[in-house]
C-alpha cells in the first residue's frame, strides 16, 4: 500500500512556490471561458498599453500592508493577490531525509542516507538545452483552491554536501504529472487576522511514483554503505514492485512582506515502494474521511503482520503560530502543537478496540513526517469485513468501503469544435478498491455535477484487478466537474476556450497584430512575468525575433512538459497553432525578393608550468572556442530558412526530401536538419567559450572577449592543421568540421582539439596553489546549451568553478561534449563528433550531388585582409558594416556585464539578455540578409563578414556604462535607417529598444537584473 509499506524514507524541507495570484477571477475580472481580461464588465481594450490593465487590477480596493491589515496606502489587495508576475515555477528548498525505516515503528536517524538532499526539477528543455529546470505548479482552474497540478520531469536525491557536478544517489524521470490529493483548508485552527489567511491555513497532499524499469532510474550510484539502501534494493527486484512513490504534503505558506515574489511553504513527505496493485498519484489503504473536512483530511491505514499504520500528514490540524508574522527571513513561521484531540481510537463497526494512536506520537512528528505504527491489539480474522472507524473525543473519522479514483483526476480538454463532427475526448484511468484491495465495480453511475459542460460514459466499470477506463467527452468551455460515484472522488475538468473559428483564418492573414489581439495580450495583461523577466510579448521586435522559440515553447506535444508556455496552460491548441503560422510569416517577411542564382597520433607534452602560462592558454582556448563557434554560425547560415527552401522546392532545384535534410519538418520541432544541427553546435561552443571564461575568473582574471583567429595565425596559435576559414556549407567543410571535433580515442594523425585541452587539464592538475580555501565560488551562473545528458546527471550544474576539482569538471564537459567521451559512452551518440559526422555520411551518401549552400564567399571582409576576398557590393558593404557594429556591441555588452562582478547571473542579468538578443534579434537575420546579396565577384554572395579583436575596455561604473551602450546603440540605429539595402523593421525596433534600455539602467529606473 504504497506509503504504509516498508522501507520507507522521511523528508523535510521548504517548498518555494511562485504561482501567479491575479488569475483568481476575485472581482469579475476574468472570464476562463474564453481567456478575456475584464474591465468594468466588458472585455479589456488590447489597443492600451498593458500597464493600464495592470493600474486596473492594483486599484481595486481593500488595500493591505505587509502585515496583512487593511490600509489604504497598502501594496496588496485580493485582486492582484500576494504575486502577480508569478511564474509558475515549484522547487525543493533545503530538504533533508530526515529518518529511514525499514520496520513498524523504528525510525533510523543514523544511516548514511539521513541527511541527504532530496531536489525535484522540471524537464530537460530540448529546444533550449538549459540546465537548472524548474519543475511547475499551476492552477488548473485557478478560481478553485483544489485544483493544482505540478509538472516535473526528475527526482534526484544527492549526498547532502554534494556539489553541482556530483553524481546522485538516485536519480530518476517523473512520467506523469501530479495534482492535489488531500486539501486541508483549516490546517491551522487560529487563523490570524491576515487578508491571505484561508491560504496561509491551508496544506495540500500530493503523490507521484517512479518507475524501476525507466531507462534513466538511477539507484545508489555511489555504493553507499547503507542497510537501509541494501534492504530497499533486495524490495526493488521484487516483481510485484514497479518502482517508488513519493508523497509530499505542503503546508504553512509564509505570507510575503512585499508584493510580486514567491512565497515559502513547509514541505515534509515519504518515499516507499510502488507496488502494481497501488495508483501512481493517490494513496491507497482503507480510507477514513473526517466528520468535518473544514479542519481535517482523510487518514489512509494499513492492518499486517500485527500492526496498525497510519497515513495522516495533514489529516490532522496545528493550532496556532508561535512566531509573529510575517516572518523577516520569509521562511515558513514556527507553530505551536497539533489540535490537542486526546488518544485516537480505532476500532471496527463491530465495536471492538483495535488500536490506539497515543496524542504523544502524533504531536511529535519530527521523524516520521505523519507516518506512524501502533500495535495491533485484536487479532481478529474477520476485519476484512467490517468497516473502521478513528475516535477522538473531539473529532472522528469513518472509513469509505469503496474507494473509487481517477489516476488523472484533474484535466484540461480541447472544447468541441461545432463546426464538425469532431468529439473532444479524454481517457482516464480508473481504480477502484474494496476496503483497502482492489476489486471490481460493475456499472456504477458517475455524477457530473456541470452538465452542461461535459459529459462521460454512462456507466463505470472495473476488471479483477480494480482497473477500467472513463471516456470524458467536453460540450463548453468553462469548469467542469464529476465525481465517480461519490463526494470524496471528483474529477477536475478544465474544458478549453472555443476558437475553433480561428482555423479560418488564412495563414497569411496570422501577423504579429493578429496574433497579439487573438493570443498573446491576454498573458500579456494578466500574467506579466513575461515581460518583467524575459521579454514583453507587446514588443513586435521581440516577438519576431523569437518566433520560432515561441511555437517550440508553445507546441500542443509539449503541454506535459514544465517548460511548456504558457505555463499556465489555458491555450487551445488552435491558438497554439497561430504560433507556426506566424512564424512561417516571419521567415517569408525575411526572404530576399529573388533567391539568388544555384550555382602519426598527438601526445601532449604538460608544457604548461606556471599560472601565467595557463592563464595564457586558456586566453587561447577562449579564441579556440570563439573561431570554431563562429565558422560553424557562417557556415549554418549559408543554408537557405525552411521557407527559401520551400520555394526551393517548389521551383524543382530541390526535393522534398533535400528539403527536410537540409531544415527538418515543416512543423518545426525538434527535427531542425543540417542548418538546425549545426546552430546547436555553434550554441554550444557559445557555452563552452563560457566555461573557459568562467575557469579563467576563477583564477582572477577578469572577462576575456577573445579574438577570432584564422587561416595562418589559427595554425601558429593553436598547433592544428585544420584551416580556420569562413565558408559556405559543403562535403569539404562538414569533414573539417568533423576534424575539429575528432576525438582523442580515435587514431589520427595531427594534434586535436581534445590535445590541446589535455595540456590545460594536466595544467590545472599539477600546478600547485592555483586554489587557495577561502575562495568564493567564480563565474555567475549560465543555464543554457546543455545536452540532455548532461543535464540529467547534474541537473542543478551552472557552470561555476571555484576549485581544482570544478576546473577539471568543467574542461572535462568541454571536451566531452565535443567528442563524447569513449565510443561506448551515452555521451558519444550526442557528440558534436558524430553529429556532424552523420551530417557528412548523409551528405556523401546522397544518390544525387547535393549542394544545398547559397554560393558565398569566402572570407568575407569589408577592407583588404590577407587571404580574404573584399566585397565591393556598395548595399552588402553597408549592410556588413552594421552587422560589424552590431557583433562589437554584442560583446561589449557581455564585457560590461562581466565588469561588475563574476558571479553575477547571466540569465538574469539584462546586459547579457540584451547581448543575446542581439545574437538572436539582429545578427541573425543580417546573416542571413547578407548571403543573398551580390558580392561584387561574379557568381559569389556576400556574408558577415570576417570579425576582429574588440578594442573596448569595460568600465567598472555600470551606470557610465550603460550610457556608452546607449549611444553605440543610437548611432548604430542611425546607421541602419540611412542603409539603402535597410534590414528589416525589427533590427531598428530593437536597437531602439536597447538604446532606451540602456538609458534606463543607467539612470537606475531598471533593475539590473530580470
């Protein structure tokens, strides 16, 4: 019976929930059946300016203080509640086992896995690639307290002083999501006088299993020497086990002093094993349901072997705090003892006493987290048949015989399309059990409680083993609700707003207004964490630069996933779809009006002796990383957007399938093709150029931009034979490539790239005192551009290097991540190596030659360099010098940010998101531009051209600073509006929005950070 089985693990911790609060509908200013914001009863005007909605929500009155009384000067009310730019994001703070048991009533505080860390995370973001995923929590229908649903992706437990690269003593996938079991709403009986006091009251019980047989379940990697690890090992190979479930109950929100953060809740729970009789996400046992649900929850219990087991972490409730609130520190505030109820009593409908739970166990919980064992007191054979019940002199609770539960007991639907024949349906499996085993039920009714929202199958019906499946079919948008045959079994629908009318639209009708007005203003204006930590979705030019992140993010396949948007998950699928139409649009506004014409093995020596000359080779492995990431960018972007090659296509120079060798599918996804293939590599190397930098702060060295190094210069300086060039995708460049990354367990004949990072790691091996004790952790935190794998291991790595030991983690990722490892690790398959390895055998393989490039030059510069080729095109020479502007301010940017300080976050840091955007925003398409313009050399484009070393010294002043970005991004706008091959609209906007942003950091009316 899951929980109430052996062995068991205690844990305790703080939970962090950063749920949006203004979407609760408090004062008529929602209407979910269609996602419409409300303003005095009619629809919000989406031609305003969001922040007018926002002043909208703020006014409404009653105001309250921090201290949670009402003032008319106070920052909250009900409206907006305590968190309007919630995101949604859930996470484990601090959380410790606590106890293990491996017997009734034994709780174990001395085995080595007490005091191991428990951390849930969200999924591996494969279209992002960054590490540090937070798992979710979001209100399904967020005008219901018992209606949320965590998203999450992975368990892992570590050694409790276990580092960001140390593997895990388990790790695991999370295949389901999971919401709201049990809802104890008076969890605390002396509510004090707090606008947010019914919240703060309530505790919240949710489940989820693992399974044993997942291909990433991880077990005690680490040979701890531990009976309990061995004795729950020996239960893991039991065929009857599927895995583990974790329970975890959140409890005692501490209300915030300020408006718009997270808040802080307790968090204790246990881990057993999951047998195939149990559900996934729901306790199982013989199920008590309290007299008054108003203050308590149900009880699940378990008779064997002579004991009594009782499930109860929130069943029953605490009396008052014994802190005054708020709490300083924000943590969840002290409370004092459980409802003082006497001894509890459980006895059968026969009268007969059982057992009894003394007031002393239950109010000293501290190590088994609600879990607890009393003696068996009658041995009586015919318990099976009678019903139990738990006494108090106080409170009472009455065991439910059948116990009839939906394993997906909160949904979303699509709504019905009534313009077909199309039925909007959804499966949920059904388990039902007869006094604690399951059992078979034979045409029960369900009872649907919104009728006029949706309907089911007219019976329910179980097999043997207790299992069966309802059919949900959805009439209307709105909230819907049914119970499976009793009170204490609902099933939570949220049904989907109706735009089926939407499909209508003609595909290039789906611009950036349209999809503003149809999809996007409505987050926008009542969920703007968007715009407060990432981008606003009212700014065009960021909503195209982006366009195709937002469909990924945004796609229908990925609603289960915590990185899917929007997090709050009220989108329909149709609307989900305009994102791919827009996106289609943006690429095609990008297009040129006519596509141009079709035309012996290395042993590294340990040369490095002092500090100075590793410091020195590492300043040359950041312009290794810089010159291969920035070929690798020339050379993906010499390949034609989906939408060229569409017309490709289209025109019979290709096929479908070049088509899709060369971009993916049509949809999209993960599948990018050789272009896609190619810029995740580049993004990668971005990470890697990173890393280094971070290994080189840690040794004091402050941010180095690098100098991209070519043709004989590259050859001198890093000892590889390969050519450093510019050139456009073709057989000949994909095996250079390929060189690069060549692995060092592979003979070949020439120094590598692996070589040349042994030496720095034999370096930082055996060069003594680079480290002393007392150093910080160095180099701020980089979520981004890890594969899967990586991400999996060390799920919470940033990159931070503050040590020997995290020095060599960190070259070792470099070099692993370019050639995998050994030809047997799960590292190779996702290699740089033998991704662009594959990319060549497709290419050489072809039946048909097959050059998909745009007919570039190479070595492209806009003044006479040796071994490049000069551009004369006076528009394409324009048109390079601003591409030449904007690559320098991109690294100023990055460099000014590294002036400040070396630990600070780069996802969070505007400076850095400004350099991306950047990248993303204007870099890109000029790459692109520039390709399919004439070159002045007969039969050959033009393209970005070949860069040089930044000469720009960052100064320690942020705000002088920021006033120089300012101006370079005014002039360099002023530039782009007199080009007469002018770039596209948004390359401008967004030199113009930087130019303002700037400003404001610089006259601190922003925040530096998001």
């Amino acid at each position: 019976m899951s929980i109430l089985d052996f062995p068991r693990v205690h844990f305790k911790g703080v939970a962090r929930v950063n749920v949006p609060t203004a979407n609760r509908n408090i004062n008529n200013t929602l209407d979910i059946t269609t996602n419409t914001v409300l303003q005095n009863g009619a629809a919000f005007d989406l031609k305003q300016h969001p922040s007018k909605c926002h002043e909208y929500l703020k006014a409404f009155e009653p105001k309250f203080n921090a201290q949670g009384q009402e003032d008319k000067a106070g920052q909250f009310n009900h409206v907006t509640g305590y968190n309007m730019i919630g995101n949604n994001h859930f996470s484990w703070e601090n959380t410790f086992v606590t106890s293990v048991q491996l017997k009734h009533g034994s709780y174990q505080t001395d085995d080595p896995l007490v005091g191991s860390k428990l951390a849930l995370w969200g999924h591996y973001n494969e279209y992002l690639r960054t590490s540090f995923n937070r798992a979710r929590w979001v209100d399904n229908d967020p005008t219901r307290r018992d209606s949320a649903l965590i998203y999450a992706g992975q368990l892992t437990i570590s050694d409790g002083d276990a580092s960001a690269n140390t593997a895990h003593i388990l790790s695991s996938d999370i295949d389901c999501t999971h919401g709201v079991r049990w809802l104890n709403p008076g969890y605390i009986v002396n509510k004090p006088k707090h606008f947010m006091q019914d919240e703060m009251a309530e505790a919240r019980l949710f489940q989820f299993s693992v399974s044993k047989d997942n291909e990433n379940f991880i077990f005690n990697q680490l040979n701890i020497d531990s009976a309990f690890l061995e004795q729950l090992k020996i239960t893991l190979e039991d065929p009857e086990v599927l895995g583990l479930t974790v329970q975890y109950c959140i409890s005692n929100l501490s209300p915030p002093s300020q408006p718009d953060t997270p808040v802080f809740c307790d968090l204790q729970g246990t881990i057993s094993v999951w047998r195939k009789q149990d559900m996934a996400t729901s306790p199982t046992g013989r199920i008590l349901q309290p007299d008054d649900t108003s203050q308590f929850s149900p009880i699940a219990v378990k008779i064997k072997d002579n004991w009594v087991s009782f499930n109860m972490p929130i069943s029953i409730p605490y009396q008052s705090y014994a802190e005054v609130l708020p709490v300083q520190s924000g943590l969840p505030p002290k409370l004092t003892h459980k409802a003082a109820l006497g001894d509890l009593i459980l006895k059968s409908d026969s009268g007969k006493t059982l057992a009894v739970l003394p007031e002393s166990v239950y109010q000293q919980a501290n190590n088994s987290t609600g879990v607890f064992d009393v003696p068996l007191l009658v041995n009586d054979a015919q318990l099976e048949t009678q019903s139990l019940s738990l006494q108090s002199n106080q409170h009472n609770w009455h065991e439910t015989d059948w116990h009839i539960q939906a394993e997906q007991h909160i949904i979303a639907i699509e709504s019905a399309n009534p313009k077909s024949d199309y039925k909007s349906t959804h499966a949920i499996d059904v388990f039902s059990y007869f006094r604690g085993k399951p059992h078979p039920i034979n045409k029960l009714i369900p009872n649907i409680t919104t009728p006029n929202n949706l309907r089911c199958d007219v019976y329910i019906e179980t097999d043997k083993s207790g299992r069966g499946q309802l059919n949900i079919e959805s009439l209307a948008p709105g909230s819907g609700e049914l119970f499976l045959g009793e009170h204490h079994s609902p099933v939570q629908v949220r049904i989907l707003s109706d735009d089926w009318s939407l499909l209508d639209v003609a595909d290039e009708n789906v611009d950036y207004d349209f999809l503003y007005h149809n999809v996007m203003g409505y987050y926008e204006l009542l969920y703007p964490f968007m715009a407060d930590k990432v981008f606003s979705m009212a700014d065009k030019c960021k909503c195209e630069t982006y366009a195709r992140l937002m469909w990924q993010m945004c796609d229908p396949k990925n609603r289960d996933k915590s990185y899917y948007m929007p997090s709050t998950r009220e989108m329909s699928s149709v609307k989900s779809h305009l994102f791919l139409k827009y996106l289609s649009n943006v690429e095609q506004s990008a297009m040129p009006k006519e596509l141009p014409p079709l035309e012996p093995q290395f042993t590294a020596q340990g040369s490095i002796k002092t500090k100075a000359q590793l410091i020195s080779k590492l300043r040359d492995a950041v312009d290794l990383e810089l010159s291969i990431m920035l070929q690798y960018l020339y050379s993906a972007y010499s390949l034609p957007t989906y939408a060229a090659g569409e017309q490709y296509v289209e025109s019979e120079r290709w096929t479908q399938a070049q088509l899709e060798l060369v971009n993916g599918s049509k949809e999209r996804r993960k599948n990018s093709g050789w272009r896609g293939a190619i810029l995740e590599i580049a993004h990668e190397e971005m990470i890697h150029y990173l890393v280094i930098n971070n290994i080189l702060m840690s040794l004091g060295e402050p941010f180095y931009p690098g100098e991209p190094v070519f043709a004989q210069a590259a050859k001198e300086k890093f000892g590889l034979d390969t050519e450093f060039s510019f050139e456009p995708f073709s057989e000949h460049i994909i095996a250079k490539f390929v060189r690069f990354e060549w692995p060092h367990f592979f003979p070949s004949v020439g120094k590598s790239i692996a070589d040349f990072y042994n030496e720095i790691r034999i370096a930082i091996n055996e060069i003594p005192d680079l480290y002393t004790q007392d150093m910080n952790k160095q180099g701020g935190e980089h979520h981004l551009f890890l594969n899967e794998i990586i991400n999996r291991a060390y799920p919470n790595y940033q990159f931070e290097v503050y040590d020997k030991e995290t020095a060599l983690f960190a070259i070792d990722f470099v070099t692993e991540q370019g050639e995998g490892a050994s030809a047997d690790s799960p590292q190779f398959e996702h290699s740089h190596f033998n991704r662009l390895r594959s990319i060549s055998k497709n290419l050489t393989l072809s039946d048909i030659p097959f050059e998909p490039a745009y007919p570039v030059l190479k070595n492209p510069v806009i003044s006479q360099r040796a071994g490049c080729n000069v551009v004369t095109n006076p528009n394409a020479r324009a048109l390079m010098t601003l591409y030449q502007g904007c690559h320098e301010l991109m690294f100023k940017m990055m460099m000014q940010h590294f002036a400040q300080t070396s630990k600070g976050s780069m996802r969070r840091s505007r400076l850095m998101n400004a350099a991306i955007d950047l990248m993303t925003g204007i870099l890109r398409p000029l790459s692109v531009h520039l390709m399919t313009l004439p070159s002045g050399t007969a039969g050959r484009n033009a393209g970005p051209p070949l860069p040089q070393a930044i000469k720009f010294k960052a100064t320690s002043n942020y705000e002088k600073g920021c006033l120089a970005l300012a101006q370079a991004c005014k002039e360099l706008a002023e530039t782009a509006k007199e080009i007469k091959a002018t770039p596209p609209e948004t390359q401008i906007e967004l030199l113009e929005f930087y130019q303002k942003q700037m400003t404001e950091l610089a006259t601190n009316k922003l925040s530096r950070e998001g």
